[in-house]
C-alpha cells in the first residue's frame, strides 16, 4: 500500500526560521495508530492526521493527534496548520468549520486573508500549594529571586499547563532544565507541561514564554497554543491584560479585539508568536501566521 505523503508547515512563525513544525497527513483512513505515531516518531513533532467524519458527526471532518510519545487529544499548533493547509489547497467547503477532536468539536475559522484561528473554551485556575510550587521552581533550577512575586499556577484550556512568571527575560533565557525532573514536577502537579513566562510590553499586551512538556519526546516546544491560551487566563486574573466584564464572558470580537500576543522558540532560534483574542460568549480565539 502506497504511504499518504506527508506535509509539514509551521505553524506561529515570527521570523526566519520560526515557527513550530506541524507534519501533516491530509487523508489518513486507513492508517492505523501505530502507523500515526511512526510518522511523528520520525519527524519528532506532534503531527495531525485528517480522518473522515461519520454522518451523524456533525463535523467537517476529524483530526487525530500524536506527539511522538504517545496519542494526545487537543494541539492547538498542529490544528491551526491542518486548517490553514486545506484552506490552501482548496480542501474546504466553508471557512467556518467544526473539527472533531478527542478533547470534542473544536471550531475553527478562516479569514478574508487566510490566517486560521481555531477557539479555545474558557479558562480554569489552580494556584499550587507552596510545598508544590517550590518543587516546580527547584525543577526549573530557580531561585526565589528570579521569580515574578505572582502565584504559580495551573493552567487549562484543553490541556492543563503550569505557568511559572519570571522576573526577567534574562531569566526566562537562562533556563536549562532537565527533562526527566520536569517530568517527575508535571506528575506532580498534574500538569502537561511548564510554562514560564515574562511581561515584554505590557501597553501593548506583549509576553514571552518557554514550554517544557512532560512527556512529548523532546525537551521544549517552539510555539504552544493551548498553553499561550491558558496563559491568557493567568494574566487576566493578575491583572495584566483587560478581559472580558464577568472575567469570561462578555467580549470583544476577534475581528476588532487587539490581541494578546505571546512569543515563544526565540531561545531555540525558531521565533514564533501565538496571538490570543477573547471570544464571545466563552473562551478564546487563538491564532498566527502559517507557512509551507
């Protein structure tokens, strides 16, 4: 049996070179979990794989998702560049969409320009305890003095994050942690991955951030959607950015909302930026440029 081709673009590029790779199969019915998670193995990213919806779906069409580990149910990345790449080629039918997931029906738009934003539902909070909180800082190799003075929290949209905020960009730079302790400090905290994050600009809503997964088969993430939507909420309720009136609810629509932008991979050299607009009547829009 011929293999389908694969196709790779990324995803939230902000420069040469930028970006976090997406390997794509744009029709994979008669591939099999194992033959799934081969494919990410061997680009070593999570990767998206288009499976056709049933009729009572109700979805444009179903898209399962590995990392190289293992099978996940939500990548924000990884959707955004599926969506963008069949708008491309001409592969949808409208440019509203609902795709199937295993975290559930993800809705996805397509603008006037061609740039994708997928939604995100609302936001849920979970500050550590301190015994925890100071694990996850030894984990990162920190200090008291290189943190925020705000709470470390947990984070989720479709996939809980921990978010850890840094004093300093220098800080957010320096680090170097060790893979197998950041994965013993997720199990503990029940969380899919370490997100520490800096204020770059304020006034114009502009962050910086690291991800550091748990168990995804390599070491840091260049650009992390569900993390940079979780991380919206986190800076909503520290008072960092405006939001919506009720604190979910009520909000301006993505087409007019300036958003909240996050970057990430600028460490790795793979400058990427994730923008994030809050969506009426509940959660997040979250988007950025795609390129082949």
């Amino acid at each position: 049996m011929t293999r389908p081709p694969v196709h790779t673009v990324h995803v939230f590029t902000d420069g040469p070179g930028g970006g976090n790779p997406a390997p794509i199969v744009l029709d994979a019915s008669d591939m099999t979990a194992a033959e799934m998670q081969r494919v990410a193995q061997q680009h070593g990213h999570e990767s998206g794989f288009v499976v056709p919806s049933d009729d009572d779906d109700d979805v444009d069409f179903r898209l399962r998702l590995w990392m190289p580990s293992q099978e996940v149910s939500m990548c924000g990345h990884v959707t955004v560049g599926t969506v963008w790449l069949m708008h491309r080629l001409g592969l949808l039918r409208s440019r509203d969409l609902r795709i199937g997931t295993a975290s559930g029906v993800v809705r996805a738009r397509v603008s006037g320009d061609g740039e994708v934003e997928i939604a995100q539902p609302a936001g849920a909070l979970e500050c550590l305890d301190s015994s925890l909180a100071a694990e996850v800082v030894a984990a990162l190799g920190l200090t008291a003095e290189d943190l925020a003075g705000l709470p470390i929290r947990n984070a989720s949209t479709s996939r809980t994050k921990t978010l850890i905020p840094l004093a300093s960009p220098d800080v957010l730079d320096a680090l170097a942690p060790d893979p197998p302790r950041v994965a013993a400090v997720c199990a503990l905290a029940e969380s899919t991955g370490l997100y520490p994050w800096v204020v770059r600009d304020r006034g114009a809503r502009l962050f910086e951030a690291r991800q550091f997964p748990r168990s995804s088969g390599y070491p840091e993430d260049a650009a992390t959607g569900v993390a940079a939507a979780a991380l919206a909420y986190g800076l909503l309720a520290d008072g960092l950015v405006d939001g919506p009136a009720d604190g979910l609810g009520a909000a301006a629509d993505a087409a007019t909302a300036a958003p909240i932008r996050v970057q990430q991979g600028r460490a790795m050299g793979r400058p990427s930026e994730i923008r994030i607009r809050w969506r009426e009547p509940r959660g997040v829009w979250l988007g950025g440029a795609v390129r082949a």
